[in-house]
C-alpha cells in the first residue's frame, strides 16, 4: 500500500481522528443523487413500504408497484382490513411475495398494538413481521429523521472499499457506519451513502467519476486483491439463476392464482410448463408460506 502523508485525512484506519476526518469529507463531497418517489415522503407507512419492496428487488421494478401499492393502501390501516390475497395480488410483479404477506401482518400488527401509527423505536420496529435490521433504521432515518445509519448491500460496499480498504464483519460495517454519521444529517447522509454504492461502489466498481476516488482506500492501496467488498458481510453477491428456480415456480404459481381459482385441470397444464416435481415443490411451499389455500380440489390466494 502507498505510502501516505501525516496530513492525509484518510491515514489512520481508525479513531476519533479518523472518523471525524471522514464525516467531514462525506459531508462536503457526498450528495444525493437520485430522485426516487419515496424520498419525496417523510410518511411512516410509506418509507416502510418502500423499504419491504426494496428487499432483493431492482429500483427499476419497484417505483411503478410502489406507486401502485400506496393508490391502493394508503395507510397501515387500509392494508390491515384486506384480504391477504388482495395484498398479494397488488404485489404483482415485485416477487419474493412472503414480503406481502409481513406487511400485511405488519399493518395489521401497527394497528392493534401502536393505534395506527408506524412505531418510531429500534426495538418496536423490529418486532414488526418481516422488518430485519436495516429495515428498521431505515425507517427511523427516512421517516423520522432520527441519527442512525444505515447498512445496505450498497453502503457496506462503500464502507469496505472507500473507508477500511478491508473485509468488514456486519457489526464492524455498522459501527464504521455509526462512526461516520454527522449528528443532523442522517436522511441525506444516508441516502448519498446508498447513492454512492448503487452509481459508483457496485459489485463491479465504476470508480471514474466517484465523488470519493481520491480518498477510497482500496483505489489507493492499487485496486490491492481481494476486493475488500467481496468477503465483507452483507454486500451483494451474484444470484442463482432465475429460470429454472423455484423462484420462478413459485412466480408461475401465483401468476396463474391471480387469474383464478388453479383448478386440477389448471394443475394439469402448469405441469407440463414446470413439470410435476417442480409445481409440486411450489405447491407445497406456497401452502406452508399461507400464500395459497386449497377450496375443494382447487387452490385460490389465501
């Protein structure tokens, strides 16, 4: 690794010194770059639904279901009183549908116990069915604006590479994360952050043009192997195929029980697009997920 000046901010790998040296250059350097519907909202319920959808789903896909979901369901109240298989059917397109079937529970959960209104605590949060770590302090970050950082895919990207130049465990990532929050500013620090992994800090690095190029450890140790994002905790690694999955069984399934009841003869055909193994496989794991019920020799949304 080069060696560096005594009046290099980015000279020490860790410390008060070092934390505060990097907070001052992401807070004059970063900027939010994307205008994405859901930044244009502070409202509880909507951030969270946002942040369901964004679970392994691209950003490209969800802006129109969002948008969808909410003329739909505007409040936590509004989606607690539909059918789980109305929530299912307004999920169309965005897969992973156990994701439906949380918020629902979760709408259903904020109305009994919090009287309407998405809870502003961590803990409170994370008791909410399907809403994991990051979830949770996203909303309190883009809903509340309260000083919690955020780690996603994206940041703990930019917090390997950029900040450590080294592999980082998920309570490292959080702790540089929390480390690097200017008191304030977490809405616009943390979406810059996310902005700068999903632009520049991707899987495969676009470093010209990075807002960060100059101090990114990694860029000035010579691009040193092993890229410190590939064996950091929570950075995104490449997916299964798709076609062939049981993904994509599953997907067929729900896909044929938004149109109707699947009849045997339903069944029948969808057999000879998955084959039987795999509808069955689907089947099975459809019912134990509550997304699907049989009624009589037929199986309709739950």
């Amino acid at each position: 690794m080069p060696r560096r000046l005594a009046t290099d901010p980015t000279a020490t790998t860790s410390g008060p010194r070092a934390a505060s040296a990097w907070r001052r250059r992401l807070r004059d350097e970063l900027r939010v770059v994307r205008e994405l519907p859901w930044r244009e909202t502070r409202d509880p319920w909507s951030v969270l639904v946002s942040e369901v959808m964004l679970q392994q789903t691209q950003v490209a896909r969800v802006i129109p279901a969002y948008s969808a979901f909410l003329a739909s369901y505007p409040s936590p109240a509004s989606c607690a009183v539909a059918t789980r298989a109305s929530v299912i059917r307004s999920w169309e397109g965005l897969g992973y549908h156990r994701r439906a079937v949380s918020l629902h529970e979760s709408a259903k959960r904020i109305v009994n116990d919090h009287e309407g209104r998405v809870p502003t605590s961590l803990d409170e949060l994370l008791a909410l069915p399907g809403v994991g770590p990051y979830t949770a302090r996203a909303v309190m970050a883009f809903a509340f604006e309260a000083d919690v950082a955020v780690v996603d895919t994206n940041v703990a990207r930019v917090l390997a590479r950029a900040v450590r130049g080294e592999a980082l465990t998920a309570t490292a990532a959080q702790q540089v994360a929390d480390e690097m929050l200017t008191a304030g500013r977490a809405w616009t620090h943390n979406q810059a952050m996310i902005d700068l992994g999903a632009i520049w800090c991707r899987t495969t690095p676009e470093c010209p043009g990075c807002p960060l190029r100059s101090s990114c450890r990694w860029a000035r140790s010579g691009f040193k192997a092993p890229d410190p994002a590939r064996s950091s905790a929570g950075t995104a690694r490449a997916q299964p195929s798709f076609t062939g999955s049981n993904r994509e069984a599953r997907g067929v399934m729900l896909a044929a029980a938004r149109r109707g009841a699947i009849t045997p003869t339903v069944l029948e055909s969808l057999a000879d697009v998955l084959g039987h193994d795999r509808r069955d496989r689907a089947i099975e794991g459809l019912l134990a997920d509550g997304l699907l019920r049989r009624r009589g020799a037929s199986l309709v949304l739950a």
